[in-house]
C-alpha cells in the first residue's frame, strides 16, 4: 500500500511538472462569432471529442456549460496500449490529452460548443501546444463523432479562418474519432478538486472567468462532475 502511494504521488509530480512548464503571458481571449452553420442533431444526448492542451483545463470550462452532462479526461488518436499519462507525456505516442464531451442539444448545441471552445478554452494558431505546454500531445483538434458534427466543424474553422480573429493561421485540426481512453482517476475533475493547484490557478481558472463573462447565458455555476 505505502509502494503504491509513492507511485501515485510520483506520478501527479510528473503531471504536474509537465503541465506547468515556464512563466508565459495568459492566453488570449477571443470572443468568436456565432455559427453560420447551426447544428441539428436531433434529440437524445450526444458525445464529442475536443483536444485543447492540458485536458485540466478543457474539462474545466466544459464542466460549468449548462447543458453538459459530463466531460471526461483521456487519450485520443493513438493505441489503447499506449494511454496512460506516463507514455502520452513523453510525446512518442499520437494521443492527444482530449476531453470527451457528453451534452444535451436541446440545451446547447455543438456549433455552441465550438464557440466556447475557440472563445476560451484553446489558441488555434498554437501547433502542437499551449500555453505553456509543448508537445503533440496538447495540439489543438476538434473530434466529431457523427457526420452532422463533422459538417459544423469544417464550416466553422472555415468561418473563423475567414473572419481572421487571431494574427496568426489557424491550425486547429479536424481528427478521424478513434478510440478514446479515460486518462488516470486524478485527472479527473482535476480542477474541482484543486482549485488552489498553482497552474490551475494561473492557467484554468481564468478560462471559466471568461467564460461566465463571455457567454453568462450559457455558464453554470456548479460544476458538472463525471
């Protein structure tokens, strides 16, 4: 038990390490525009898959969107074999720290997730990081997992592209869904349970700032838990 322990703290040293990196400017807040191309899902819930740089934060933001009813930390677009935090940091495998998003389109739709997402949660010109973390495991992609979501996604970046918010191209990429695998339990709701965490601090919380200022309609005080 006392061994076991010891590789668990060990290891959310790493985590923490890896997700801290140097002292960078904050991330900028863009508002970006409403979509042209309204999602139309139908009823029921449904799942995507976003990757924005270290999933602490993306989970975060997404957990306080009414309509949400889970985001999930994990690994997407390698090999089952390969999803644990300790091989994806090293930057050899092709996951992506990803959050896989369950939601209710009557509340909100994924053309308005795909707002927050560009608004607050990820700097899409950043390749292959962000913020203050480097590597392929924190690019920024968009995930659909239907071909309705996959249609909004490409209309939307297009959108973007031609509204030319940011200085820089964007390069946010549109992935194949592949397998998805839950990262590590203390990853999860990371940023509920160590709202005092130093980078959550300097990097998250201010993501669910902008948010509830941003979009005050769509931001919910309590955070949804997975």
């Amino acid at each position: 038990m006392r061994r076991a322990a010891s590789l668990l703290a060990a290891t959310i040293a790493i985590a923490t390490a890896a997700c801290q990196g140097p002292a960078l400017a904050a991330e900028k807040v863009v508002e970006a525009p409403a979509a042209k191309r309204v999602a139309k899902e139908g009823k029921g819930l449904k799942t995507a898959v976003f990757a924005g740089g270290c999933f602490w934060g993306v989970e975060g933001v997404f957990s306080h969107v009414k309509g949400v009813k889970g985001a999930v930390s994990g690994y997407h677009g390698g090999t089952e074999r390969s999803a644990s935090y300790e091989v994806v940091s090293s930057g050899v495998t092709d996951h992506a720290e990803a959050v896989k998003v369950t939601y209710d389109p009557a509340v909100i739709r994924y053309d308005q997730l795909l707002r927050i997402f560009f608004s607050v949660v990820t700097d899409p010109t950043q390749l292959n990081r962000q913020g203050p973390d480097t590597g392929s495991q924190y690019r920024n992609a968009l995930v659909p997992m239907s071909a309705e979501q996959n249609a909004v996604a490409k209309a939307y970046l297009a959108q973007l592209r031609t509204a030319k918010l940011w200085d820089k191209p964007i390069v946010t990429r549109i992935e194949r869904a592949q397998g998805f695998y839950p990262a590590e339990s203390y990853h999860q709701d990371f940023m509920l349970k160590n709202p005092r965490h130093g980078y959550i601090v300097r990097w998250d919380a201010p993501k669910v700032a902008a948010l509830k200022r941003l979009y005050p309609s769509a931001y919910s005080e309590s955070f949804q838990r997975n």
